[in-house]
C-alpha cells in the first residue's frame, strides 16, 4: 500500500461509514474500478478504528448521557425512567439482530457475496432503499417518543447492512422514517445505534491488527489511514446530520443506483 492508497483508503471509510453509500461496497468497487490494490486487513482494521474515533469524538456529549441514564436507571431500579436510559436500552436492542446474523452468517455472507459485482448490485438496492425511505417520510416523531416496537425493526434493518453494498446508515435511516421518526431524528438515532456495531467491528479488526506479523513495517502509512478515516468521518456526520434537516436522500439515492450501474457496465466491457 502507497501513501495516496493510504489516504484513498481512509476518505472512502470515513466518508462510506456514514453517508448512506455503503462502506462495504465501496471497498470491494474502488479498488476494481481503479485497478488499485486490495487494502490489506491492517489497513482495514486501522480504518475502522478511526471512524470509531469519529464517531465516538461527535457523539461523546450524547453517549455519556446514555451511560449514565442505564448505570442510575439499574441503581434506582427504575430502568426505563429517563429518555436516555431508554435510548441506551433501545440501542442495546437493536444490536442484537446484527450480532446474532454476523456470529451464524458473516463467514457465508463473505464468501457468497463479497464480490465487486454482487456489490454494484446491492449499491443498486440501497439506492431504492433510500428512495422508498423519502416515499414513506410521513412523521415528524422525535427520537424521545420511540418504542420497543422501533428500536427492534430498526435493528432487523441494521443487520442487512452485512452484506456488502447494503448501507448501514441508508437502512437504518429508511426503517426509521418508516416508524414515523423526522428525517433529523432517523439519522440521528442510526448513527448512536451505530456505535456497538462500529466499535465490534473495529474491535475483531483491532485483534487481528494486533497478531499480524508486518503491522511494525505499515506503521506509518496506518497512521496516514487513521487520521484521514477520523477527520473525514468526522466532517460526514456533521455534514449528513445537517442536510437531512432540509434536504432530502434522492441525492445520495442516485449516487448509489449511478455507481453501481456505471459499475457494471464497465465490468460487462471489461
């Protein structure tokens, strides 16, 4: 990996994790398109740490609140009392499905799905996923009056995104809206139910990061990939929470169904 694949690497999961593109997909396609090398598994486990950092960085004022509304809603015994408390346990929820689909099926979703072309496809369908999302904007519910009901179906959408060219934002955001959650309030509540599985994922990356015998020889250019992948992340997830207060997803809707499109003409004349 060069320094340029490097900083390609960490805008596409920085920016990928976040705007509803799926970061899966555009790791499988860039590389293809481009004819650039496959990044390696240290890379990739260093990404997602930084989009961790992002993440967690933003949302810090938010997740503390929801730490501490669980750990006093035990100790009172009154578990349910504050919003944040309920958020942290709707979260907690929602994780589930994406836990139990990953522990039985991530090793045959890997190797019946994860080709750039089966890819292009599912880019496609994430593209009309986010359009049936805008269909369905009906509700202005705000995050503080979901329900057990919400977190669970919003969490069955969480654990499509596995497969790769599904977005885990663009899924989660578009089962919101079909709750009846505000568009600022979907995106909102995709991205905290995206901290357990951003930090899992980063975590399993993180141990094998860890065993592999060349991470001394990469040190630099990891570091290259972090920084970007944490910056850039950073600036998607003000960005994205800003447009959805008034702006539609048609836009990133017709960015995903053009990708995999152009995608797989191109692979057809190759």
């Amino acid at each position: 990996m060069t320094i340029i694949e490097a900083i390609i690497l960490g805008i596409i999961q920085g920016a990928t994790e976040f705007l509803p593109i799926s970061s899966s997909g555009h790791l499988l396609l860039v590389p293809s398109l481009f004819n650039l090398s496959e990044p390696n598994l240290n890379a990739i486990a260093i990404a997602h740490q930084g989009t961790l950092l992002a993440i967690l960085v933003y949302f810090r004022h938010d997740l503390w609140a929801i730490l501490k509304g669980v750990v006093i809603g035990l100790r009172n015994r009154q578990p349910m009392a504050t919003v944040e408390a309920r958020t942290g346990w709707y979260i907690a929820a929602g994780t589930i499905p994406a836990i139990i689909v990953g522990f039985f099926f991530a090793d045959a979703i890997d190797e019946l799905l994860a080709k750039p072309t089966t890819a292009a496809f599912m880019l496609i369908v994430t593209g009309l996923i986010l359009i049936l999302g805008e269909r369905l904007l009906t509700g202005s519910m705000a995050q503080e009056q979901m329900k057990w009901s919400d977190a669970l179906l919003i969490g069955l959408a969480q654990a499509l995104a596995l497969i790769p060219g599904i977005s885990r934002s663009g899924v989660t955001i578009t089962a919101g809206l079909s709750r009846g959650l505000s568009r600022p309030a979907a995106a909102r509540y995709s991205f905290l139910l995206g901290v357990p599985a951003i930090a899992g994922a980063g975590f399993i990356a993180f141990i094998d990061l860890a065993q592999s015998p060349t991470v001394t020889q990469e040190v630099h250019l990891l570091a290259i990939t972090f920084i970007t992948a944490a910056v850039v992340g950073y600036l998607c997830i003000l960005f994205l929470l800003n447009w959805v207060r008034a702006r539609s997803l048609y836009i990133f809707a017709a960015y995903c169904i053009s990708f995999g499109v152009i995608f797989l003409i191109i692979s057809w004349i190759r």
